[in-house]
C-alpha cells in the first residue's frame, strides 16, 4: 500500500493542474462522485493554501433518495442544494462538525456529493480520513456554504495522471433511508490509507434503485 508521502510526490504536478469546471458538476451526482477520486481538494484559507488528494465520496442523488437532505423539501438549509451545480454545500451537524458537499446535476434536482476522507498534499500533516476531520482540517466553515466552486478560495484541480482503484459500496449511517440504505453510492480508492471507517470491502456489482434512476434519465 502506497504510502502518503509516495502519494504526495505522484500527485505533485510540474505543471498547474487545471480547475474542474462547472460542466463536470452538471450531471448525476454518482457520477460525480466516481471521478472525483484522485481529485485535488483546495482551500485558500487566509494566508494557507491547503491542499488534498480526494479518496473517498458519497452521492446523494435527488429528492427521492431517502438519505439526501432534499428528501425532505425544499428549505433555508438546503437552498443552495437545489441551485445551479458547482457550489459548495456546508452544513453543520452533531453540534460539533462542519460536512463539505459539492452541488452537482441541473438546477432545481438537487443532487450532491459529500466529500468525505482525502490525503493531504504538499508535505502537510493532517488527519482527514473523515467528513469532519477534513473540513476541520482544511478550515472550511458553514461561512463557506454557497461558495462557487469556480472561484478563486474553495475549489477542485483536475489530476489527469492519478489512476486510482475505486470500490464501492454502501453509504455510512444512513440506516433510516429505508431501501436507499443499501445503494452503493460511496466511492473510495481501493489503495489509499485515507479512506474512513468502516473501510469498504469490493462488493459484487449491484443493480439498484439509483442505477434505475439513472438509465430512466438516460
């Protein structure tokens, strides 16, 4: 298993990496998530450019998913949900810890993909193997909700080079979505040191409510 340093190095490019644009953002949220892995995370946080390798995510693809927020209507909270893709979505939860989504699909679906383990990059020590610890780690704050994702403080950098190994399997404590609950929906680098517990294993491949979802919208 590579190591983190080994994986600073391999995602360190020598030429500027270019920023997703919002086009990416706009189509199904598990699709997103899927080729967000190996992505580069960035904050400019004061002075601090804080940078990361993104290894695993989850998709909460629409209304009619069970574990989405926008399961239960359109509200203050989840406005910037239903917005035009590529904003953040920030939202505080247990009293104690700040979780980054990113807004994906067309205005008004309201599909998001939750960010949730990255390694950190350029020699920087940090635990982020969880959607607390790397918002905590990466100073990003409810005061960040509703941030363009094609400005200049909070963005994504492709990283073209990076080949990651992806599994899937079922999103973390979302036991009350009823069916939702067993859709294979997060995405993790098979390889990576990073990825939050419980580490997934490689389930077989299965056909759900969501993959349905998906064809039918063609």
């Amino acid at each position: 298993m590579p190591s983190p340093a080994a994986r600073q190095i391999r995602t360190a490019p020598e030429s500027p990496a270019q920023k997703l644009d919002r086009a990416f953002y706009a189509r199904d949220a598990a699709l997103v998530a899927r080729n967000l892995i190996g992505k580069i995370l960035v904050h400019r946080a004061g002075r601090k450019i804080l940078r990361a390798r993104i290894v695993e995510t989850e998709a909460y693809v629409g209304p009619h998913d069970l574990a989405c927020h926008a399961a239960k209507g359109r509200t203050k909270r989840t406005e910037v949900m239903f917005g035009p893709p590529g904003h953040a979505y920030v939202y505080f939860i247990y009293g104690m810890y700040e979780m980054l989504n990113l807004v994906c699909a067309e205005a008004g679906d309201a599909q998001a993909v939750l960010v949730r383990a990255a390694e950190p990059l350029d020699g920087w020590d940090a635990d982020l193997s969880g959607p607390g610890k790397l918002a905590r780690a990466m100073r990003i704050r409810l005061s960040d909700n509703g941030a363009d994702l094609m400005g200049v403080r909070l963005y994504v950098l492709d990283n073209p080079t990076d080949r990651p190994r992806i599994v899937r399997s079922k999103r973390v404590g979302i036991d009350y979505a009823k069916e939702w609950k067993d859709e294979l929906l997060r995405f993790s680098d098979a390889q990576s040191p990073a990825v939050s517990k419980p580490r997934p294993d490689a389930p077989p491949r299965k056909r759900g409510t969501a993959e349905r979802t998906q064809r039918q919208r063609g």
